[in-house]
C-alpha cells in the first residue's frame, strides 16, 4: 500500500479540508439523522433509546475516528519512539460524554438534539461501559490512555477483548450475587475491526532442537493448538483532538489447523475446538489482588502478549525499520505482571523467529521492558507453577530458565551469597517449583516503578530489595494521577464551571492553575456557590441512592463514602465498627455531638472472597438496623449503592464530603479513588497509606484527617506480637461493637451470621483495626465538629480542590515520558 498521500489529499478529493471535522449544530444534526436513517434504518419518531445511543455514537466515533487517523500521520511524520502500554485490564468509562468534552462539542450536541425534542443527557444515560477491569488497575491504564492522547505521544494501548467484563453486582437478601456482564449485548459502536490484523498463537505441544543447516542451533515449537488473536481498535480522544487507540485482542479458532489437520473428516468436532478457542477471550478474571492461578489466565496473559509483540514487530517492518532497533523504536510499559511473560515471548520471537543472537535479543529485550508494580500483598504476586508453564508454555519455561541460569551467574560473579541468591532466583524451589513472574518483570525491564513514594520506597526496600541493591537506578517512582477531565469536567458539571469562572479553562489542560482558587477560600460568596454546588450533587445522588438501594437520605447530611474493592486491608469495616458505635451511643441517649450523617458505600467483592463478602452482608445489614430505627435514622444513614463502576463513580465522587481512605498502612499502593474524591473538594481522612501521603503534603495536614499508625508502626506492632483482644479488653465501647457483631441484633436474629468477622478481629486482626479504632474515632468526633461550621468545612474544601493539581496524570505521563521511556510529548495542536 502506498503510504505518501497525506490525509490533506484525500480529504482534497471529496471537496472537504482534513481540519473541518463537522464540529457544527447542524452537521451534527443531519449526520445523527443520517445515523439513524442508513445505519439503523429509524426516524426518530419510530426508535428505542438504544438506536438514539448509537446513532449519536457513531456521530461522534466518526469525529473521533478522523482526529485518530490525523495524529497517526503526525505521529508518523515525526518518527519518534512509540509507547506500548500492556494491561490485562482496562476500564474506559462511557466514551460518549468524554468524546463529547473532548470534541468540545457538549453545547453544540445538546442543541442540534433539543431541535430533535431530544434530550443528550438522557441519551448518554443508555451507554453500557465496558467493565474490563476489576479496579484501580484496570481504571488507571485508562486514565493513562487519556493523558497518552491528551499529550501527543505516539502509543497504543494493548489488552484482552472480554465477552464478559466485571461481573454485575445485584444485592439479594443482602448478599452480593454476580450476574454476567453482556456489555456487547447492545452492540459497541465505539469499536472498529481489523479482520486482516491478526496472529497465530500457538499453546502446548513440545519443543525440538537441532542443528540447521547453515550450522546453525535451532529450537522448533511444535504446539498442541492453535488459536488467532483479531484486533479490535477503539479510538481514544485526548482533549482537543489527538487519538491513539486501544487494542484489543478477540480468540479465534484457526479454521487450517484445528479443521484440517486434527480433525479431518469431523466436523462437530472442530466445531467443538474452536469453541474452546473461543474461551480465551470470553471473561474477565474478578479477583483483583486475589490470584486464581488458573490455566486459562494464563492463557490469556500469553494470547495477549504474543498478539501485541507480534504486531509490533510487523509495525517495525512496516516502517521500514530494522529489528536490532526494536527497542529504539518503542518502548513497553507493563502493568503489573500480568503481561510480564512478554519478556520470555520477545525473547523467543527475536532467538527463535528471526534468528538473533541471545545476546542481542537480550540486550533489546532488557532495553524495551519497564514494569509497574502496583501491590505488595503476598497474595497477588503472581506466580505460576513450573509444572503448568512446561505443559503450556513449553519454549517459554526453557528461556525462563535460560534468562535464570545466566542471571544467577551474574549474581554468583558478584559475590552473593547462596541464600540470596535462593531469594532472587526466576524460580521459587519452596514446595511447588514456580515462576516468580516479578522477577521475571524486573530482570527483563530497564526500570521498575511503584505508584507512589511510599510504595516505590516499600518496593524498594522490602520486595525487590535484594534487586534494588544490585541496581539501584533501575528503580524509580511514579506517583499514580487521574484523568481529571473525566473526573471533573465530565463528571462534575457545576463545579468545573463554577471554577472555571473565577479561573478561566486553563486546568483542563494544566490542573496545577487550580492554585488560583486558593485566594478565594475565604470569600463568603464564593463559599456559598460552592456549597450549592455540593448540594445539588448530593440530591442527584440521594436520587440514585434511592432508585438503587432504596434508601431515602437528607442531601444535607454529611455524605461520608466509602468506594472501591471490598478487600480486608482496606478495611471496610473499620468504618463499620464506628457507624455502630455511633448507633449504639445514639441509643443511650449519647449522641448530641454527632453530626447527622449519610454514610454510604459501593464495591464489588471477589466471588470467592468470602470474608469480603460477608463484609458486604455486614453493610446490608448494618443499614437495616439504623435505617429502620426512629430513634436513630433520623440522625444517621446507611448505604450500599450496588454495582460500582466508573459510570457510578461519576456520580458518587462530586457528592461526597468526607473521603474514606483507611487502608492499614503499607497496604494500599498508592490508590487513585482518594485523588478523585479530593479533586471533587471531599475532605480525606486516612492513614499515612499510598497516595494519602503525598495528597495530605499538598493539601496540607491541618486540612486532612489523620489517623492510625504509620507503616513502620504496623510493622513494629507486628513484630512486637500483636494481641487484638488487648484492645478488645481495655477499651469498652470496642468491646460493645464486637459483642454487637453476634448479639443477633444484626442479620435478622441469626446470631451466627457475623461470627467469622467477629473471630477473625478478635483472634487474628491481620489488618489492626482494633489497634487504629480508637484513632479513627476520635478523627471522625473532630469532623463531625468542624461539620457543624458549614464556612470552616467549605473554606477546606475550596483548598483541598485548589491544591490538588499535582494529581493529574498528565503529571504522571510526563514523568513516565521524562523518567522512563525518554520520550518528548509532542503538542500536535491546539
Ligand atoms: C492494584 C492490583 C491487581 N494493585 C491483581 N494490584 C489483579 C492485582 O486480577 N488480578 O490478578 C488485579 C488487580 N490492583 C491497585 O492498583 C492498587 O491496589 C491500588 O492501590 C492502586 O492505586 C492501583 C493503581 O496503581
């Protein structure tokens, strides 16, 4: 194909310029009919919600899509290094709002639809987010493919196609229950196929060695299946209009393989096979920091990683490049180690595929990689069973043991001791040999992050310590941003104008210029427009929160939220404990000093995770109780708002006052919800925990609630031989929490019900909550204080908002560019 006419030429021929993307009411209008008309067959008369959906989507995909097609010229022009982000998991959002902010077509949208008796926003309720996360993981690939685009830097963001995304979480009887996720049920007219974009990854078999002709050694893979990997491209609008896309890969069968070769003659079971090729892709892993350790994730993590690198490598050819410059030519940023195996998998594209020497393909390989590690719990450090990697992975575990056995001589050379040695090894010979796949990620990358300080420094100096002595420049830190025009500018319509009017629009594009509100903080007037803003907010939530949950709450309570995974470290019911406290002082006639609350909370649990399930039945119940209580209700409210996603993120983030960030410190890596609630002027109060660090550093100490010990101090309490029933025992009111907990006056009587709960903290307490309780207590009397003078609450608010700035992760990716890839952001155009 030729590739020496610009966009300027094609666009020539039709009669348009390449810059005149239809950025008018009326060309809106008549492409939104003309949607309607040829690609659904529809006048708006005669149309389901879902037909005005995607005509408007298809729209704006075609805005979308022409910005895209600009910047990949561009990108091409200026030749630079490209950046390939590697996740398992993504969680965009709805697309449609965001594309609109972008476009900076909101207000043009709105009227061409208002002359149709439409309605945008009601429209833009119909979309169907695609759920391909399970979290914070998942949403900051997404935040990163924001600023990638926003910023102009040449990269693709490449993952997994999930048929069924996140599972949808229904409430039942107080119970989660998980339904499948059909987000494709609608169609998805934001994704563009590539049929002809696809590659054959092969699985299983054995491998064979020989010497080839020219004398050279070979390795053969003789797999046992077959499967192509399909791309699906969706574009990613940056803000005003770079695009870069997003990837995915779809599992197909191969119809040559597993039709003729294996199964001549049969064809139900060919059938059969493809079918189970076709799993690959069907469904997302739930677990989050949880691993399943199951055959077919692994499956998926490889499919993935070989389509990518496969593609890649053809980019490189098609840009005429040479495969010794491979690693000049792009750089690939892991996202955690899910993708990790790709080390293993270059290796054996550049050794086995085409001929390189080890050597070289090493030092391309070790030149290309660079990994984010984004948690330190034990339990989510991936690793996979030699026995399972040999039988899938075949030629993949003999080149992880041939990267081992060199790097193990390195280290023997250096002097290490035996034992250390043992403790960096590729394999884990404890039990069960294993793949350590972080070591795999660190041995194979040219720089390792954490995602923010305290986590980057824990890395450093607890997990990978060993390595970061060896190397110390090798490890660095990236605090985690978030993309602020979707957490702000689309999703919290009142404010952003509100602060665009004392500020002008310059934030969109550099959140740091928020400082400019700071002088305002003071001013009455300004307060007051702030607080209605709140306001407003918090009814369009009360508004959800009894549509979903059924439970009718005062939009002028204090909203006290907590939202993410239900994860024990977390510790969720650490809040739990406080709201019965509360409960229980409200009854003895105590509760004068309580400032009448709303407190809500969202999150999926793992489905096999029973004691995060079981935390979730604690809040359901914990609800009942004080709901229903005329003694109580009147002052405080309990929520569990079911099925949290970004779409319901939107919504709860600009409603919240109060932040809950109360993860025991040293477990959370940096978290990216606690950026969202503050940068939507909710007050925080946590623990010295991952990001809570740097953000009380910006906000100031006097205006964040700190509770709990440090991590130094969890650790030495630990050390010490912690005792949780010693809290249990001196402190009263704890003791009356607990006891609650099994009295059978939560949970309809079943005295039972929470007894796991109950032994877990009393017994074990792995995450202290009964250490911290008293602290996190007496933190939530102080606020409920400051609560009661509306002008103190709102002039903190006003600074937490307007110091915030550093935040953004447009901040974050020009580190990576500075930091790790060295890659110039190139500002395409205004
Ligand atoms: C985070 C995960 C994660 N860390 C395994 N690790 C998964 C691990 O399906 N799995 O196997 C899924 C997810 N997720 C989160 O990453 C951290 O807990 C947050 O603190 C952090 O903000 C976020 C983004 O860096």
């Amino acid at each position: 194909k030729s590739h020496n006419k610009s966009i300027e030429h094609y666009f020539s021929t039709i009669g348009e310029k390449a810059d005149e993307i239809g950025l008018s009411k009326e060309k809106i209008k008549k492409d939104f009919l003309q949607k309607l008309f040829y690609q659904l067959g529809r006048v708006p008369a005669v149309t389901t919600s879902n037909d005005l959906y995607t005509a408007l989507a298809l729209t704006v995909r075609d805005r979308v899509l022409r910005q895209f097609v600009r910047s990949t010229e561009e990108f091409s022009k200026k030749n630079s290094r490209g950046i390939a982000y590697f996740s398992a998991e993504y969680l965009p959002g709805p697309h449609l709002g965001n594309n609109l902010l972008n476009l900076e077509i909101v207000d043009e949208t709105r009227e061409a639809l208002k002359e149709l008796d439409l309605e945008l926003d009601e429209i833009i309720e119909q979309e169907v987010e695609p759920g391909l996360g399970n979290g914070g993981l998942g949403r900051l690939a997404s935040c990163y493919m924001d600023s990638l685009a926003t910023l102009g830097i040449p990269a693709i963001g490449y993952g997994i196609r999930y048929e069924f995304g996140i599972f949808k979480q229904e409430i039942k009887e107080g119970w989660q229950s998980e339904a499948t996720d059909k987000w494709l049920h609608y169609g998805n007219p934001w994704e563009v196929i590539r049929p002809e974009v696809s590659y054959v990854v092969k699985f299983g078999g054995r491998t064979i060695h020989s010497t080839n002709e020219n004398n050279k050694y070979a390795v053969e893979w003789e797999p046992e299946s077959e499967v192509v990997g399909t791309a699906y491209d969706t574009p990613v609008l940056g803000y005003q209009s770079n695009g870069i896309i997003m990837r995915l890969w779809k599992a197909e069968a191969t119809e040559s393989f597993d039709f003729s070769v294996y199964n001549m003659g049969d064809y139900y079971k060919a059938v059969e096979k493809k079918v189970r090729s076709e799993n690959i892709t069907k469904v997302l892993y739930p677990n989050d920091e949880n691993l399943s350790g199951k055959e077919l994730r692994l499956r998926q993590q490889y499919f993935f990683v070989s389509c990518s690198l496969q593609d890649m490598i053809r980019l490189n050819f098609v840009q005429g490049r040479k495969l010794e410059e491979f690693h000049e030519k792009f750089a690939i940023q892991l996202n955690d180690t899910h993708p990790s195996i790709a080390v293993a998998e270059l290796m054996r594209l550049l050794v086995d595929e085409h001929e390189m020497e080890w050597k070289q393909a090493w030092k391309i390989t070790r030149n290309t990689f660079a990994y984010t590690n984004h948690t330190l719990l034990p339990e989510a450090l991936e690793k996979w069973s030699v026995s399972l990697m040999g039988r899938l992975l075949p030629r993949h575990l003999e080149i992880i043991y041939e990267i081992n056995s060199r790097f193990l001589h390195e280290l023997r050379e250096k002097g290490l001791s035996g034992e250390q040695i043992a403790r960096m090894s590729l394999i884990d010979e404890h039990g069960e040999p294993s793949v350590r796949m972080a070591h795999l990620a660190t041995v194979g990358s040219f720089r390792v992050n954490g995602v923010s300080q305290l986590h980057s420094r824990l890395l450093k100096t607890q997990v990978l310590n060993d390595f970061a002595e060896i190397w110390p420049d090798k490890f660095t830190n990236v605090t985690n941003g978030v993309a602020h025009r979707r957490f702000l500018a689309v999703s919290n319509p009142g404010l952003s104008r509100l602060i665009t009017e004392k500020i002008g629009n310059g934030w969109l594009t550099d959140l740091t210029t928020l400082k400019r509100l700071e002088k305002f903080a003071d001013d009455e007037i300004f307060q007051k427009q702030w607080m209605e803003v709140k306001l407003e907010n918090k009814k369009l939530l009360s508004q959800l929160l009894e549509e979903r949950a059924g439970v009718k709450i005062d939009p002028t309570m204090l909203f006290d939220v907590q939202v993410k995974r239900i994860h024990e470290y977390k510790r969720q019911h650490l809040m739990l404990l406080h709201i019965l406290d509360l409960y229980l002082k409200i009854k003895d006639g105590k509760g004068e000093n309580i400032a009448p609350s709303a407190f809500i909370f969202a999150g999926k649990a793992a489905p096999g995770y029973f004691m995060a399930k079981l935390i979730i039945r604690l809040v359901t119940a914990v609800a009942d109780l004080v709901n229903n209580d005329k003694d109580v209700n009147k002052i405080l409210k309990v929520a569990f708002l079911p099925n949290f996603s970004v779409k319901q993120a939107q919504r709860v983030y600009p409603a919240a006052d109060l932040s809950e960030q109360i993860s025991m410190a040293g477990k959370e890596a940096s978290g990216t919800g606690n950026m969202k609630f503050a940068l939507n002027g909710a007050l925080t109060i946590g623990t010295l925990d991952g990001a809570n660090v740097e953000i009380r550093e910006e906000v100031g100490e006097e205006n964040f609630f700190l509770f709990g010990q440090t991590t130094e101090e969890v650790q030495e309490t630990r050390r010490l031989g912690y005792r949780p029933s010693k809290y249990y025992e001196e402190q009263e009111d704890l003791e009356r929490v607990l006891d609650f907990l099994v009295s059978g006056e939560l949970g309809n009587g079943d005295h039972e019900l929470f007894r796991p709960l109950y032994n877990n903290l009393l017994q074990q307490d792995p995450y202290q909550l009964l250490k911290d309780f008293k602290s996190y207590c007496e933190r939530k009397h102080e606020i409920h204080q400051i609560w009661k003078d509306q002008k103190e609450w709102t002039r903190r608010s006003i600074l937490n908002v307007s110091r915030v700035g550093k935040f953004s992760s447009d901040r974050s990716i020009l580190e990576y560019c500075q930091n790790i890839w060295n890659v110039e952001p190139v500002k395409l155009r205004d």
